[in-house]
C-alpha cells in the first residue's frame, strides 16, 4: 500500500472504477465476472491509490497520474509506474522485508497491484513523527535499509539498465524542487544549478528518489518503503539527504525538539554509513552536505512546499538559512545540521 493511505478519501468518479477494474482483470487478479469493491485512498499527490476487496482478499492498487496533484502545473510521464514496479523487484531481492510484495502489473494502463499493509500494522513514519513519536531506532533501521538498496546495486550496469530514467528524475525532482527554487531566487541560481549538473551527472546506485517519512511505514519487521516513482540510478547522496532534509525541517516546525531531531539525524547515518562500502564516506558525505541546504530551499520554494510549514514562522528561518548556507563548501553533513537553529 501507499504510506499515504491510511483512510478512505473522496468517491471515486466511474471512468477510474473501469479503468482500474479493468486492470484488475488484465492483471489475471480477478476475472471478469467477479467484484473488487474499491476504495480511495488519500495523502498522494502523484498516483491513484485504492484498497481493492476482492473474493480472495485485499490487495492495493496504484495508477500513475499525468498531472500530479500539487497548485503548479506539474505534469509528469504515467510511464514512472513500470519503474516503480521495478524499483519493487530490485528491492525485494535486496531487503524483502523492506518492501510490499509486488502481485502483478499492467504497463497498458500504468497500474500495478501490491500487497495490502494494513495501517494499524503499518503506521506511517510521519505520522509518528508529528505526533512526536522521535525513535532513533527507526531512524537507524531506516538508514540501515537505504544504505543496504544502495551498497547491492552500487556500480551495477545490469541494475542500471533496467532504470533508464534520466529525463524521468530530472522531470519528477531536479526541476521542480532545484530548477523551480533557482527560478524563485536568481541571486542563488547558481549554486542550486550546479546542485542539478552535479546530481545528474553522478550515476553510482539505484536511487529511490522520494526517501520522505510519509513514503515510509514503520512494520512490526523494520521499515517498509513504499512509493518509488522517482526510482533512478543515480546519486546515492541524494536519497541520503532527502530523508536528513525532512527531519530538518520538522526541526523548524517544533523547534522545542530540535535536539531529538539532531539525535535522529544522527541515528539515521549511522545507520547508512555501516553499508557505504562503493566509494570513500567523504565523498558521498560532501555531495549529501551539498544537496542539504538545496533541498531545505527547495522545500519552501518550489513546486511542492512542505505543507505543515506553509505561513508558518518555521518557513522564513529555512528560507533564510538554506539561502545563506547555499554559499558554504560543507563538507560535513553536521556542519549543516548543527548549524541550522530553527
């Protein structure tokens, strides 16, 4: 299932129950005479999400949208979904645990089925975390399972062929997070477009691209990692300080625990670091400290702001501080971190 989906969400309109009915059925997961009752799932901005009761049991069913769900125009290739699919079956021969079990799958509609999580089970990370539920064991065990995806596909051709998704990742996160932010602050444009170049150009691991507590769902196993339409084989550092960014900037929204956010930053690269075996820490180190500060701006200012910090006090002081730190060589992760008073 989606970590979004955690309640029933507005009536779906009838050409989406044909669709994904149809789906359904071309997936050979019910035939044409048997019902799946359907029901929408909220909290995605990018994909359709159901929880599908069929005469066998549930299932969770994803459709990719054209345009995603955000105030910008954001329109994005459906085709993310046969790569989502495949980040699921890297993965799941990686860390099995770490991943809903992908059922089946339909290229001719961007729809693929997947196990069922249920969210009493399965809560969501950033529910936990807003709730102030701070656990640095989650945060090391997800770091644990990030650095683990990245060391098993590290300098894999065979991996990375299966990910042709350049133009992909430039559409669903370079431009609207780091172009979109160099556009709203020209005096930084150029930091944050070497940001771009430099991401792009640095092809080591497969990439999930969404590492956010909201794609991840903490299971009575470990951490379940979910949504992966911006997998790509790319940067490692970027998953590394994707997920360090949101821990940040919830720093900014309760500034009361911004020690315990820094002890889970801390908790969670730890836990990655263990695994980082394909090149020398300092060098994905200095990429991560480099993106961090891009991302926190990005998340204020470009096509899809952080929704708990918009008009609040919390917004200006990451706005202020990404802009400034935008100009430092850091090399060190907590150079940024500990830096940061929100």
């Amino acid at each position: 299932m989606s970590a979004a989906s955690n309640g029933p969400g507005e009536p779906i309109a009838v050409d989406n129950v044909t669709m994904i009915g149809r789906a359904l059925v071309d997936m050979a997961i019910v035939s044409a005479d048997q019902h799946a009752r359907l029901t929408p799932l909220t909290g995605g901005v990018s994909s359709d999400i159901y929880r599908a009761d069929l005469p066998q049991g549930v299932v969770c069913v994803k459709r990719a949208l054209p345009q995603l769900k955000v105030a910008a125009t954001w329109n994005v290739p459906v085709e993310r979904n046969r790569y989502e699919a495949e980040w699921l079956r890297v993965v799941g021969g990686i860390v099995p645990a770490a991943v809903p079990a992908l059922i089946a799958e339909d290229r001719a509609s961007g729809t693929f089925a997947m196990a069922w999580l249920p969210p009493e089970r399965y809560p969501v990370w950033k529910s936990q975390l807003m709730g102030g539920e701070l656990d640095p064991a989650t945060a090391r065990q997800v770091g644990d399972v990030f650095g683990r995806i990245h060391a098993a596909t590290a300098d894999r051709p065979d991996v990375a062929a299966r990910f042709p998704t350049d133009a992909l990742f430039h559409a669903l996160r370079l431009d609207p997070y780091l172009v979109t932010a160099a556009h709203a602050h020209p005096d930084r444009a150029e930091p944050l477009l070497d940001l771009v170049e430099a991401t792009a150009a640095t092809r080591r691991a497969l990439v999930h691209g969404d590492a956010s507590p909201k794609n991840i769902l903490v299971g009575p196993d470990g951490p379940v990692v979910v949504d992966a339409e911006c997998a790509w084989f790319g940067d490692p550092a970027f998953d590394l300080a994707f997920l360090l960014n949101h821990l940040v900037l919830k720093s900014a929204l309760h500034p009361d625990r911004a020690s315990q956010y820094r002890a889970m930053c801390a908790a969670l690269v730890e836990g990655y670091r263990a695994h980082v075996t394909w090149e020398p820490w300092a060098s994905l180190e200095t990429r991560a400290a480099a993106l961090l500060p891009g991302l926190m701006l990005a998340r204020i200012d470009g096509k899809s702001p952080v929704e708990y910090l918009v008009g609040h006090p919390g917004s200006e002081a990451v706005r202020t501080f990404a802009r400034e730190r935008l100009l430092h060589a850091d090399r060190s992760l907590f150079a940024v971190i500990d830096a940061f008073t929100p």
